[in-house]
C-alpha cells in the first residue's frame, strides 16, 4: 500500500490501521510504503509502473484527483486514465483556526482583523496546493478578505501557529483537536453543516456568516490502471469489512475520521463533483504549481 505523504502524517497512520486489519482479511501481509514528495505526484508515477495484479494500491487523498490537474500545468498521471478506483474509505472533517498568541477567539474577530490590514493576517498551509491552503483561499473569497499564506512542507506548520510566527490555519479536525484541548489553538468554525459533538459551542462556517463550499477530505484506495475486477472485489470487500470493524471504527473516531462504505463508482461520484467545484475555484483565483 503506497502512502503519498511522510510516516507520522495522519494519512500514514490511516494507511497502517487499515493494512492491519486487512492482512487478516486477504490472508497475507500489507507493506507500507512511503512516496511523499510533489502532493502527491511521486507516488501516482510510482504506482502507474506497478503490475494491474491487485498487489499494489495507494491510498489516495481528494487533492490527487480533484486538485492537482487544474493545479499543474503537467502532471504525471491523469486521475481517470491511470487508476483503476478500488474503494472509498475515509472522509475527515476541516476546521478553521486562531493562535492563542494572535488574541482571535471569534470569526467575527478574524474577519474584522483582516479587513482593517488587508494581508497582514498570516495563515499556514501544509504546502502550495495542498487542501489546507485551497480551504482558506475559499474562505478567504467568501469573505472577500486577503491573508497571505506561508507554507509549510518539510516540518508541521502547527508548530508555527503554537509559537505565533503564523496567525491562523484551516486544517483536518484530528489533527488539531490535540492542540485545542491543550489550549495552545483556538477554534474558530468547523467546515460542516453541523457542530461538532466535541466541541459543541465552536459554530459551522455558515452559522458565522460566510457561505463557503464544504472542503471534501475524502480518502480512496487505487490500484494501477487495468486492474480485474476480480481483485477490484476482493480488495473492496477486505476494506468495507475492516471499516465496520468495531475496534478500527473507534480509533478512526478518535482521529475524526468517518468511515465511507460504496464501490468503486462512488469513488467517481466524488471525484467529479469536486473536481466541477474545486477545479473552477482554482482557474478563477490562477492559482498554479509549475
């Protein structure tokens, strides 16, 4: 199973849960194997080299399929031609953010901040075209206020929201919930149509006042392209049954993450949808990689 970003990273975690779980489906052992490098570019080429046999997946994020083709002006694989789709599996919710050290507590707060100094207020990324920074650049549009961005790929941009090099961030609720509860983040909106049950009295991005589109954090399993469908089976079979297990279904609600049971078409549905979004959002702002 090859993993597109760093061991550590909560996609890494995700991918060594699940092969876990399914080595005792499939009967055999699931390898991790590590690609990160170009969001997600090095692994997609890795895998297109790889034998259609059901021996070797990826476990992809929607910025691979929805993202990066409007992203790159070249890219080294087209999410439709070269992957034969297994399953979905996860979806995370995302949240917006303040550092303690920049005294925002409110969006209302965060907004008035920003429009009285228009692209003094700093926000971190985990990296150029990474969801984290196409989340807050919609954001940003909605309110019609400009942030500038410092990205971060190399180390963990929460680090510069703790110490307050950076003022603000959107990012996956897993991965900041530790931080909150240990009062070094303060959160500001989730990104879905509801509060969160943890976090009860921190209002949805549209109770505050801004319309913008819920950002997709869905994860797939992909294989090459041509892939049978008798492997395509087993495999999505191995993986809807790991998913309902409940001691793996725990700790992904520990992490915030939400199960996704469906077929490979469900995977399309997705990937279409948010590409129609995603891909518009993109074109309208230039935004561009290379």
């Amino acid at each position: 199973m090859v993993v597109p970003l760093a061991a550590g990273t909560l996609t890494d975690v995700v991918a060594r849960l699940l092969a876990e779980a399914m080595a005792r489906e499939l009967g055999q052992p699931v390898i991790i194997e590590n690609r990160a490098g170009a969001n997600g570019n090095l692994a997609a080429a890795y895998l297109k080299q790889q034998r259609p046999d059901g021996h070797a997946v990826m476990l992809a994020g929607v910025s691979m399929f929805a993202f990066n083709p409007f992203l790159y002006a070249s890219l080294s694989y087209d999410p439709v031609r070269d992957f034969t789709y297994v399953a979905p599996v996860v979806d995370t919710p995302f949240m917006l953010v303040a550092s303690k050290r920049s005294g925002i507590t409110t969006v209302a707060q965060f907004l008035e901040r920003a429009r009285a100094r228009p692209g003094e207020l700093t926000y971190a990324s985990a990296g150029n075209g990474n969801s984290t920074h196409l989340a807050m650049e919609m954001v940003a549009e909605a309110a019609d206020i400009r942030l500038t961005h410092v990205p971060y790929s190399a180390v963990s941009p929460f680090n510069s929201l703790i110490a307050g090099e950076t003022d603000s961030m959107l990012g996956v609720v897993g991965s900041l919930l530790p931080h909150i509860r240990s009062g070094t983040i303060v959160p500001l909106a989730v990104l879905l149509d509801a509060r969160l049950p943890d976090l009860p009295d921190v209002p949805t991005l549209h109770e505050a006042g801004l319309q913008a589109p819920t950002m997709p954090g869905w994860y797939a399993l992909v294989g090459p392209a041509g892939m049978p469908e008798e492997p395509v089976l087993r495999l999505n079979a191995a993986l809807q049954k790991t998913l309902r297990d409940p001691a793996v279904r725990q700790r992904l609600r520990e992490v915030y993450l939400d199960p996704i049971e469906g077929s490979p078409a469900t995977i399309r549905q997705s990937f279409e949808r948010d590409s129609a979004i995603w891909g518009a959002f993109i074109r309208r702002r230039g935004l561009r990689l290379g």
